[in-house]
C-alpha cells in the first residue's frame, strides 16, 4: 500500500467516522434522506478506492478523454 492510497483510506475512514459520531451525538439523523448521505458515499468511495485503487470518477473521466 503507498502513501498516497493509505491517505485516501484514512480520509474516506474519517469521514464515516465523523458522520457515525455525529449521529451518534444526536447532532444529525442520517436515518432521514438528505446531503448526509452523499457525504457518506463520497467517504465509502474514498475509503474503497484506497484499498482497492479503483475509483469511479477516475474510470469516468478517462472515458472522457482526460490522461
């Protein structure tokens, strides 16, 4: 694992974490849909994505041209 994937892991982790405390406080209610959720997938994805080194968005903008 490099540095670099290891960081991706660590802020995807963070995240989640930071999301499952902050329901857990009672600060946020991600049971209820809302933008909540699209952070949660952004910090899922970045957590995967440094494990694995797929990402999705990369995938994406090499279909669309970009080096």
């Amino acid at each position: 694992m490099t540095a670099q994937s290891l960081t991706m892991s660590m802020a995807g982790l963070f995240i989640m974490l930071s999301l499952a405390a902050a329901h857990y406080l009672g600060h946020i209610d991600i049971t209820v849909p809302s933008l909540l959720w699209f952070t949660a997938f952004i910090g899922a994805n970045l957590f995967q994505s440094g494990l694995t080194g797929l990402c999705p968005m990369t995938w994406i903008f090499r279909k669309l041209g970009m080096r």
